[in-house]
C-alpha cells in the first residue's frame, strides 16, 4: 500500500523545468519513489504495544473523570443537606438581626465577654447533641454509663487474673525450690550418714548411737526386719523431719570428729574447724 505526499520542489529544480533541462516527470518519479531506502528508513517505527498502554490509561482517565463528574452532580440527601446548614449557622456569629442577640445587647452584654453581671459566665453558646436515635430521652446517656460499667468491670476482671496468674506463677517456683531443696537435704543426709558410718567403724563403733545415724541396709533375718522398723518408727516419731535428722547428724559428725559434710574434710581440732570451715550447713558453703 503506497501513500502519496505531497511534495515541494527546490528553486534548483524550479530553474531546470523552465528551462526545460529536466521534465516534470522525473521529478515527480525521484519525489514519489518509496521504495528507496531513504524513504524507508525515516519512516517512525511505532510499536502497537505502546499505543495499547496509552490508549489503556485515556481510558481509565475518562472513567475517573466520569465519576468526579457523577459525585459532583449527585444530589444530596435531605439529612447532608441539614448538617451542612446546621454546621454553617453554628459556625457564623449571630447578628443584630437576631431578637435574643438585641435582647441581650439591650441588657449590657457585649460580644466576646462572659454571661453575668461580672462577666464570668460561659462564652460560647451552649454545643448542640443531636439525638439521631430513636430511644428515649436519657436512653444513650444510661447507654453510656453501662457501656463504662462494662469496661471497668472487664479491667477489673483482667486485673484479677492477672494477679491469680502472678500468684499461680509463685506458688509454682516455691513449690519448685521446695522440692529441690528436700532433694538437696535427702542428698546431704545420705552423704552424711555413710560419712557417719565409716567414721564409726574406724573408731570401732560397731552399733550406731541412733539407728538412723547409719544408712539403712537390708537384713535377710526376719526378726531383724521388724527390729529395724520398729526402731525406724521410733525414729520417725522423734525427727519428722528430714531437715532436723539433717541438722542433728551434722552436729553429732562436727562435735565428735570434727567433720564437716560439705567441706569433706576431718579436720584436726575444734579450733582447725572452726578457722577453716565456712559454717554449718549448705547456706554457708555456696
């Protein structure tokens, strides 16, 4: 498909056809010959995915001009059209025009000071509630009151728990450190007894001052057996208590071989125990 230009001649050319060097024809032939390279490359390559996007964003443009267009001219409902009037009558001053503004003008207000003979009443007129509901009147102010009632009963309800939760959490760690403490004091008891034992039986003490200054081993007679829980039952009516045997036994162990559980040692003497020794009990030796 061939598109025809108009074409212009030069002066050059003008001058050759009057004198009748070069024919009309030729000319037209050189101008209108598009299928020279020169005629094709500077024709613009236009890429149609381009004009797509264009065309794409003028219509999304007139969409959105159409809408503004539509808001613009949609006609406001009876209710906007009372705020608006209300909003602008609150917001302009009241004039001379206005009976109660003359009335109070006549009775020595001036505009801008105070209600009162002293001038210390309120300013500004009082703001306006419009009630939109259809409950009576007090309805949304008793509305209000349980609303409030409702969320301070809930931060009250959140501040319980919350301090139930904090006492739970407590209870769980003494509960925690009681346990390990009882574990440490059974510990300490049974080193103390075997420590207990071997100093005995070196000293040759073949019968425990107490029964349960010994750790407890099994007997294969029968009559043993009941000897030694009933002995046992005797014990645990005296010392109910882990904590007391504990106490007692490492007071017996320091008192007469100046030995001390925690420390692992026999020391020399009284004094050597005394100078050298942290203290009596687990506390002292952390």
């Amino acid at each position: 498909m061939c598109v025809r230009q108009s074409s212009t001649l030069t002066e050059a050319e003008v001058g050759e056809m009057a004198t009748g060097s070069v024919r009309p024809e030729e000319v037209e032939e050189e101008k209108d010959d598009y299928m020279s390279d020169v005629f094709v490359d500077l024709q613009q390559d236009v890429k149609p995915g381009l004009v797509m996007v264009r065309r794409v964003k003028e219509e999304i443009l007139k969409r959105e001009r159409a809408m503004e267009l539509i808001l613009e001219n949609k006609q406001k409902s009876k209710k906007e059209e009372e705020k608006e009037r209300r909003e602008t009558m609150l917001q302009s001053s009241l004039g001379s025009e206005n009976k109660g503004f003359t009335l109070l003008q006549k009775m020595g207000y001036k505009e801008g000071h105070g209600l009162g003979k002293s001038g210390n009443g309120i300013v500004e007129p009082i703001p306006l509630q419009i009630k939109t509901g259809r409950g009576g009147i007090g309805h949304e102010a008793a509305e209000k009151r349980r609303a409030e009632e409702k969320t301070e009963h809930r931060k009250q309800m959140s501040q319980v728990k919350k301090r139930a939760e904090e006492f739970a959490l407590n209870e769980y760690r003494l509960q925690v450190r009681k346990k390990k403490d009882q574990l440490q004091m059974e510990g300490d008891l049974r080193k103390s007894q075997v420590a207990c034992q071997q100093l005995d039986l070196q000293k040759g003490i073949d019968v425990p001052q107490e029964t349960w200054y010994w750790l407890h081993t099994s007997i294969d007679d029968d009559g043993g057996k009941e000897e030694d829980e009933e002995s046992s039952g005797q014990d645990y009516e005296m010392f109910h208590t882990t904590e007391e045997k504990l106490l007692i036994l490492t007071r017996y162990l320091r008192r007469k071989y100046f030995y001390c559980v925690w420390c692992a040692i026999s020391y020399q003497d009284e004094e050597d125990l005394c100078d050298n020794c942290p203290g009596d009990c687990a506390a002292d030796h952390c």
